[in-house]
C-alpha cells in the first residue's frame, strides 16, 4: 500500500508532457515531427530539450506522415504531433501510405475544438477527427487522466509497432487544462 | 524556356546507371513511377502508391535514419506542386545524403495532359532556391543531366535537379503490390 502511494506520488509530480516524453522514450521512439500547437507545446519542450529524441517541425502534416514511413522503413521509430485540424487532413495520405503498405505510425493529437472550444471552425472540424479514425480501422485512445496515462500511452506505442496498426493518442482538455 | 527536352525514360535510365548497390530512391506516383520501373526494377527503389507529394519527405525519413546511405527522391511537376512545403523543410534540416530529382513536363500527364503551374511560368528551381536550397539546377540536355549529377553526387548538402521532360508515355507499369514492395525496400536497406 505504502509502495503503491509512493508510485503515484512520483507519478504525479510529473507533468503529463514528462510522462508522455518518457514513455516515447523508453519504447525507442526518437523521431518526433510536428506541426506545432498551443497545447502540445510542453509536450514539444520537453522533447527538445532532451537530446535522445530528433524533433523538428514540418510545413504539413502530410510530409510529418511521410518522414515517419520512410524513417520506419529503414529502421527509426517515430510519432507525429499535430493538432485536431491537422489530422482532417490526412485522410488520402493515411489511407494510401500507412494503410497500403502496412507501415505503423503513431499519431499524438491535441484535441482542439470541444470541452469549451469558442471557435466555430475548430468545432466543426473536431467533429471529424473519430470518423476519419474509424473508417480507417485506426485506434483512437482518448487521454483524460494522469492516473491512466502511462498505461495507455506505453501500451498503444506498443501496440502500433507490434502489429503495424497505426493509432492515435488523443490529449483531451481534461488532460491538459484546455488551454487553447 | 528551351526547346529542347529530354525524354523521362532516357533520363531516369541515365539515373539508374549512376546509382550505386547502397542508394535507395524514394519513386513518386504517376508516370514518373511507371518510367523508374521500366528503367529496371531495384529492390532499393521504393514504389509509392498513392499519397502523391510525399516522394521527398519519405525520401528525408531513410535519410534521417540512415546517414550514411545515398537517398534520391524522385517525382513530378504536379507531386511537388502539391507539396511546396517539404522543400522548406528539406532546407531546414540539409540532409547531406538526399538528391531530388524532379521530372518536369509542365503538365498532368497521366490523367490527360491538363497544363501545370510549370507551363505558365512557375520556375520550381527558384523554388526550391528561394526555400533555402542552394544546390540546384534545371536541365534539358543528357549533358546538362550529367554535368549537374557530376557536380552534386558527392556534396554533403540536399540538391534539387528539376529535368525538363518531353510528353512521351511512360515504357511501363509499375507493379502494384504493396507489401512486396515495402518488405523487399526494407530488406535492401537492411542488408546493404
């Protein structure tokens, strides 16, 4: 009980970008591409400032899609970054690269667009994030508490590399304090 | 603009016979594609499927994951128009082991010969340039081709040849089977 009390006061004296940056790290992830965003930035700090990981930012997230194949295809793990609007559009290329040639990638999307959104485009394109998920037969895990965190972002990087099934981890408001 | 044009089949057979064991070479979609495979298929050639415009940015992931091998991307005028972008971020991080090679016919080929922003003035070199890529060139002559591979084959820096292409159809089709194609690209980046 006691030890068990000292794991989750560990726990949560780190932050959920430290928790998700060492769970990318110890499942060898060192790529990281993004396309930046206002919630994902402790996340994007946190990589950076650690030199394991190789971090860079892309123009779309399309090409952050393709860096991670072709790293994958010759031997570096990776995950892109984005943001909500960022995965709506991605849905040709998911489907035609990822999907086709059985490559995984490991998607980490700050959910932007509900729990409070007071921009209109935003809440719109929200709305497609799990249907473009879900017609791909993509997991979408939608991360809410720091309690789970570790679990299911360990278990999903796993996952995604184990079976070639690309996934995505979705940092709900709940989880970051919906800063927008 | 020249008159003068090469010929994408004559052109990427030149490219093939430059090529070493070890170099690997990212194929965009169309036309381009099908003239790669007609060149001699390679078990280091990676024949894309879809996702049109991502020739170079899977081209920078191998890069990136392995330093020490030669990657070349390959693609069209109307791939890297759908993708500016990538050069900028081609620039930014300066691979010093990725060549793009960008054959340019000024239109859609494959899908009935609608023009391209290329036909009208829009120079992809000075793109490339004004992204930040200083190692570049554009080419319509098999001399002009060799000369700029001579001059950029062993730079540690990204380069950019844009090849002025005639309208010819492509010799062949590229086989279709994707996973035959990933797993014989990721054996050959293995072992070689």
């Amino acid at each position: 009980m006691e030890v068990l009390e000292k794991v989750e006061e560990a726990v949560n004296a780190l932050s959920w970008a430290e928790i998700m940056r060492d769970s990318l790290k110890r499942n060898g992830v060192k790529l990281v591409v993004y396309v930046p965003d206002r919630v994902l930035t402790p996340l994007i700090e946190a990589i950076e400032a650690d030199s394991y990981f190789q971090a860079f930012s892309t123009a779309r997230e399309e090409e952050a899609v393709g860096i991670v194949c072709g790293a994958w295809m010759a031997g570096m793990k990776g995950v892109v970054l984005m943001q909500t609007s960022g995965l709506a559009t991605l849905p040709n290329v998911l489907a035609s690269l990822p999907c086709t040639y059985q490559i995984p990638v490991l998607m980490i999307i700050s959910e932007r667009g509900t729990l409070g959104e007071f921009n209109r485009g935003q809440a719109l394109v929200c709305k497609t994030m799990r249907p473009i998920l879900d017609s791909m037969g993509m997991e979408g895990h939608t991360l809410t508490s720091i309690r789970e965190l570790d679990f299911i972002v360990d278990r999903t990087i796993k996952q995604v590399f184990g079976t070639l099934d690309s996934a995505a981890l979705i940092i709900s408001p709940l989880l970051s304090s919906g800063k927008f | 603009m020249s008159v003068e044009v090469m010929n994408r089949y004559d052109a990427t057979v030149r490219l093939r016979a430059r090529l070493g064991d070890e170099d690997a070479v990212i194929g965009g979609i169309g036309n381009t594609n099908f003239d790669l495979w007609a060149a001699g298929p390679r078990n280091l050639n990676f024949y894309m499927l879809g996702s049109m415009g991502l020739a170079v940015p899977i081209a920078l992931g191998v890069a990136l994951a392995q330093p020490g091998r030669r990657v070349i991307a390959l693609e069209g005028d109307g791939s890297i128009l759908m993708q500016l972008g990538c050069l900028s971020t081609l620039a930014k991080m300066a691979p010093g082991n990725l060549g793009t090679i960008i054959m340019d016919n000024g239109c859609y080929q494959i899908t009935g010969s609608q023009p391209t922003g290329t036909a009208f003035g829009t120079d992809v070199e000075a793109v490339a340039n004004a992204c930040g890529l200083a190692h570049t060139a554009t080419v319509a002559t098999e001399a002009a081709l060799d000369a700029a591979l001579d001059r950029f084959w062993q730079i540690e820096a990204p380069w950019v040849i844009v090849v002025k292409i005639d309208s010819e159809p492509p010799r062949g089709t590229t086989e279709r089977d994707p996973l035959r194609i990933r797993m014989r690209f990721m054996d050959a980046l293995t072992l070689a």
